[in-house]
C-alpha cells in the first residue's frame, strides 16, 4: 500500500505541485512525500489501469508493472504488449 501511495504521489506532484506554491501545507506534504521516494534505490509497483470512452464505447482494462530508480532518475514500465524504458536522458518504446 505504502509503495502505491508513493508511485501515486510521484506520478502526481508535477501536476500538483503547481497548484502547492500558494499552499504552505501541500507544499510541506510534498517535500515530505519526495523525500520518502527519494530514500528508497528501487519501487516496483503493480498496477491496472481502466481506458473507458462512452463515446466509441471502448471499456480496456490493462495491468502492467512500474519500476523506479529514484535516486538515477530511471524507470520501466511493462504492460502486456508494450515496454517503456528511459535512462533519464532518453525514452524507449
């Protein structure tokens, strides 16, 4: 649970992190949240993901599994058909 809140969070801090400048508190949560992924060499996370469009009524749930180095700035995602590599510098497909 606690590697799902971190993969969550740090999927979501470029997104939430602008809207925490103006927010002393969030912005104390986040520095605590990056400070907690950043002590960890390696989070792999297990996830599923739902792609639901009403209008061409496609209902696709896919898993996958995430791995990060935090502190190499690297991770890898693999879903069923498709791999995502990146070294920090560069991204593979």
């Amino acid at each position: 649970m606690n590697k799902l809140f971190l993969i969550l969070a740090f999927l979501t801090t470029p997104v939430t992190w602008s809207y925490a400048q103006s927010e002393p508190k969030a912005k104390a949560i986040l520095a605590e949240v990056s400070k907690k992924y950043k002590a960890y060499d390696v989070i792999k996370s297990d996830f599923t993901f739902t792609i639901n469009n009403p209008q061409t009524k496609l209902n696709q749930t896919e898993a996958g599994t995430l791995y990060v180095r935090a502190k190499a700035n690297k991770y890898k995602v693999v879903l069923a058909d498709q791999e995502m590599n990146s070294d920090g510098k560069n991204q593979w497909t």
